[in-house]
C-alpha cells in the first residue's frame, strides 16, 4: 500500500456508495483476494486496474454475490451485501456486464433488453436515448443476440445493464477483443453515461480507455489493491504506472 | 474480422430448417422399402403417434437439464407413477370409460389424467427439495441419488399397486381404427397426435410468448447472468421441474394407455428412448426434443415392421448418425 495514496481512501470510504474492507475470497485451493480494502464514491468512474491475474474480475463477481466473500465487509448503499445471493445484490441496484458479456445468444435484441428490465415494460424515452449512442441495437433490434458482432454484443450488454436506472454499474472490461475504432465508440457511449448521475466500478485493461474515463483509480496486485489516487494523477506519472502496472503510456502506445 | 466495421449487417437466419426437413425424408425414404402404401399411413401415423408421447414424457427433462445442468435418471419414476394413478382412478370409473360415449369417456379420462398430473407434478416438487437440492452441479452424485430415488419409487410402488402388470383398457371411443379404402388408422394414435401438438403448442407459447418463458429460455442458455439480472433462477427451475414431472405423468398415462398396460418397470423402459430423443435433440431445446421424438418414432415402427430384430439398435444407431453430423444434438443450445 502506497501510504501516500491511502488519504484519499479514507475519505473516500465514509460516505461511500460501495465500500469493500477486508475481502477475502477463496476459489477451490485458491486465495484469489487477499484482503481487499477500497470504496467506490457517488458518481463518477473508478477504474480497477491490475496485471493479469490480479484478481479483478475476482473482486467484481464477490461483489456481485457470484463468489462467496470468506471474510471482510462490503457495504453497499448502507447494507452489508457480503453473504448475500447474486439476484439479491442485483435488485439492490447494481447492473454487471461481465467480461464473458453475458449475452443470450438465442434471444433477440429485444428478448435480452425486456429480460433487462426487470421492473416492468422497457422505458421508451430511456430506450431512444441508448439507441442514440449504441444505434445498432436499434438496426437488430429483433435479430438474435448471437448474430451480432462482437463490438454490437458489448453494445448490447451495456445497455442491458443500464435498460433501467441503476446505483451502480459494474463493467468487467468492456474493450476486451474489440477494434479500435469501436473503443472510440465505446468511450463516446460511456461519456454520455457520464452526463448521468451513475456510478461505474470498470475493470480494464486498456490503459487509454481508462485514462479517457476515468475519474479515480485503484489498482490490483496479488489480490490486494496497493494504490487509490485520482486517475489523472496516475496518467500524469509514467514512473507511477511502471511500477503499478508494468507499463508507461508511451510504451503501451 | 466482422469486428471491424460496425456496420457489417448480421442476417437472421430464422429458423434452421434442416431438422425438420428430416421427418419427411425419413418417412419418405421409407416408402419404398415398405411393400403396401396403406401399410406406410399406418405406420407414419403409429409413429407420429408414439413419437408425440415420447415428447410429452421427455420435454420436461430437456428443459430440466439444461436449465439446471442436473441429470434426472428418476424421471421414469413420474412417468410410471402417472400411469398408476391414472389406473387407480379409472379402474373404479370402468363403466364410464367403457360406454360406448364420448362424454362418458372423457368424464372417466380427465379425472384420472388430472390427478396423475397432479400426483406426479407433486412428487417432482418433493423429489427437487429432497433429493437433487444439495446435488447441485455434482453431476456423478445426481446419477447416484436419482437411480436411487428411482428403485425407491418402483419399490413404492410395488408396495400400493403390488408387482403384478395391471391391465388397462383404452376408453371404448378411443378402440379400434378409422377405416379409410384400405388403410386402418388407429384412433387412439390420432388422439395422440392431437394431445402432443396440443402440449408442444403450448409450450411453444409459453416460451416464446411469456416472460416466465423468456427466463426459461435465457436460463437454459447462462443461469449466472439471469441471476445477475436479479431473478432468482431456482424459483424458475422448480417450477420447470414440476411442470416436466407433471407432464411425464400426462405422458405414463398416455402411453400406459397405448400399451393397454401398466406395470413398475414401465417408466425405466420408456427412458432409454426419451435420453435418446433429448440427446439427439440437443439437450436443453425443446423444439429439437420435438423433432428427435417424431424421428424416434418413426424408425422404431419402420425398423420395427421391416426388421423387428433390429428395432431398439435402430434408434441408437440414429443417435449415432445424428451426433456423427451434428455433435451438439438438432438445435445445439448455446452455452455461456
């Protein structure tokens, strides 16, 4: 732990809207998170980054209930989710887009938005503004889901996630294996998402993505996170990102 | 590649028809072999007929399967447990069902169908509580557990209905054949007929037309995600299985009622053909149980009339053919 970084971690963890302390998760003979401790304020984007293996993925699938936490708090909203069952945590507010999408392949476009919308018929008015950003989806809109491309499929799982109005959103790296030209899309869509009040937890392993987006930063190793900071500031220190993340931008571009 | 360009246009490629297209190419490939066209109609129409209660005893277990990932060898058990309630209650409505009236058969049939539904529905609910609840995703174990919870209920009933085969007549409207020129058409097969498209259109609309059936189907293909929307798959998959338990008591009366017998070891009998249906369908789609059971039941009565010896090796030999050209059954359901 960079104790330099951890002020802000302290202030961020009081009044937070997702605040992790002491997480522990075993898979099998595993120890995957190792005492994990971060918040994730209202509002704004907070990237989880890490090397691979670091656990984030881990980390966002405890949250969601999808693994059990074996020790520690997560505090969401006030309430302790930690032991709770994935659809539980779910209808507390908390919209996932794993990193697999998650996408049903033999339901149409529609089937897996009306799925989405658990709370009653598809909000029309909040359905244009998404087609306004992820146009395709409207194109296929009755075209089954596992026809689309994979850059639409992304598409199609993050308005899933946002087909109602959500506390937070958890995002489990959505450029993996897309083109550039389609991450360009992506970061156009997540900015207008911005404009709303919610809040994004993204795991990435883009660095530019992340820079482009986000507000704050943790950072992953070995199951803990040993950095929180402002993304700017950790987008304005190559030293900084080399030693969090075996990477400086230049290199990385 | 496609990745690329956004605009690259998916096409819908609607409904793949090939599986479908089998059913006639089987029956028409049998038509030369068999030496009488009036033999054929009968034996397309038995087949048909055996195939739709081949479906309706195995759909349940498709969507079983591939909702929860959970293999059920004691679904017989339903099946034959339909089959004696069905007999404890037509037995003493004998006088009904034998009246040579339609209404007075229907007054004998429904009491009996419901509560073998009933019956069947209801120890598929204590079956999925007791036995398969803390075997989840322990496939070895749900072997064990289920052939064991079979024995068990084929001891059962042995100690109700006692060892011995109880026959069971058809209703008196349902004897005999329509007699078109040369051709004799079982009415009992087209009674059958009648109740599987009945089932499956229902359960086409269900899936396709409900939200239940959209959980359903979405279900089948990635149960994490569903749960990660927030609905809780268990309550979905209960409910599947003691409606496919229900309908596989539907299905034992059926077929009880076809054979004109009932006996204990008639449900374990039935399920070598219904795995094989739901494999060479593609485990977890009904559509594609639908189309293995008719193809089920057209070979065995083809191969049946042609060569009897090599009835039953005939269908594991269209299992073999099925899976050498499509290794994940007719409609291969997408997993995660």
């Amino acid at each position: 732990m960079r104790h330099a970084h951890s002020g802000p971690l302290k202030q961020a963890g009081e009044g937070a809207l997702l605040a992790l302390t002491g997480v522990n998760t075993h898979i099998g003979h595993y120890h995957i998170l190792q005492g994990v401790d971060f918040a994730v304020a209202q509002g704004g984007f907070t990237m989880l980054l890490g090397r691979n293996g670091a656990g984030k993925t881990t980390c966002l699938r405890t949250i969601m209930g999808m693994w059990r936490a074996s020790a520690g708090r997560i505090i969401f909203d006030g309430a302790d989710i930690a032991g709770e069952e994935t659809p539980a945590v779910a209808r507390r507010g908390i919209g996932y887009v794993p990193e697999a999408m998650g996408i049903f392949a033999g339901l149409s476009v529609a089937e897996n938005l009306t799925l989405a919308a658990r709370d009653g018929p598809i909000d029309t008015s909040r359905l244009e503004w998404i087609f306004g950003f992820f146009p395709a989806l409207k194109k296929f809109w009755n075209l089954p889901a596992g026809n689309l491309s994979g850059g639409q499929k992304q598409m199609l799982a993050v308005a899933r996630a946002i087909i109602e109005p959500r506390k937070l959103l958890l995002i489990d790296e959505p450029t993996k294996g897309l083109a550039p030209a389609i991450i360009g899309h992506m970061i156009e869509a997540f900015r207008e998402l911005k404009r709303t009040d919610t809040t994004i937890l993204l795991v990435e392993q883009n660095f530019n993505f992340a820079r482009a987006l986000g507000d704050t930063v943790a950072v992953m190793d070995s199951g803990r996170i040993i950095h929180t900071g402002a993304m700017a500031d950790l987008a304005g220190d190559p030293g900084l990102q080399q030693q969090l993340l075996g990477l400086s931008l230049d290199a990385h571009q | 590649m496609s990745a690329t360009k956004t605009s690259a246009a998916p096409r819908d490629p609607g409904i793949d028809k090939i599986p479908l297209a089998l059913i006639p190419l089987v029956a028409l490939v049998a038509l030369p072999l068999i030496p009488s066209l009036p033999t054929w109609v009968t034996l397309t129409v038995a087949g048909l007929a055996m195939g739709m209660m081949i479906f309706i005893m195995a759909s349940g277990l498709t969507l079983v399967f591939g909702l929860m990932d959970v293999m059920n060898f004691a679904h017989g058990a339903f099946i034959t447990i339909g089959a004696f309630v069905a007999t404890s209650v037509l037995i003493p409505l004998a006088r009904w069902s034998d009246a040579d009236s339609l209404w007075m058969n229907l007054a004998a049939m429904l009491p009996a169908i419901l509560a073998a539904m009933a019956v069947a529905g209801a120890l598929g609910w204590f079956f999925e509580r007791v036995i398969i609840k803390p075997v989840y995703g322990q496939h070895l174990k749900q072997i064990l557990i289920t052939m064991g919870g079979l024995i068990v209920a084929e001891q059962l009933i042995h100690v109700i209905w006692g060892p011995d085969i109880i026959a069971l007549p058809k209703p008196m409207t349902l004897r005999g054949s329509f007699i078109l020129g040369d051709i004799a058409i079982g009415k009992y097969r087209i009674a059958a007929v009648v109740v599987g498209l009945a089932v499956f259109a229902a359960m086409f609309l269900v899936l396709n037309r409900t939200r239940v059936g959209l959980l359903i189907r979405a279900g089948v293909e990635d149960g994490e995600m569903v749960e990660a929307l927030g609905y809780r798959i268990r309550r979905v998959f209960i409910g599947v299985f003691i409606a496919g338990s229900a309908l596989a008591g539907l299905g034992g009366v059926m077929w009880a009622l076809y054979q004109e017998t009932v006996s204990s070891a008639m449900g374990m009998q039935v399920m070598i053909l219904i795995f094989i249906v739901i494999i060479i369908g593609g485990l977890g789609s009904v559509g594609g149980c639908f189309i293995g059971a008719l193809l089920v039941g057209l070979v065995a009565n083809y191969v049946g009339f042609l060569a009897p010896k090599v009835a039953l090796g005939s269908n594991i030999l269209l299992m073999v053919l099925i899976l050498l050209w499509r290794p994940q059954g007719l409609y291969p359901v997408a997993k995660r």
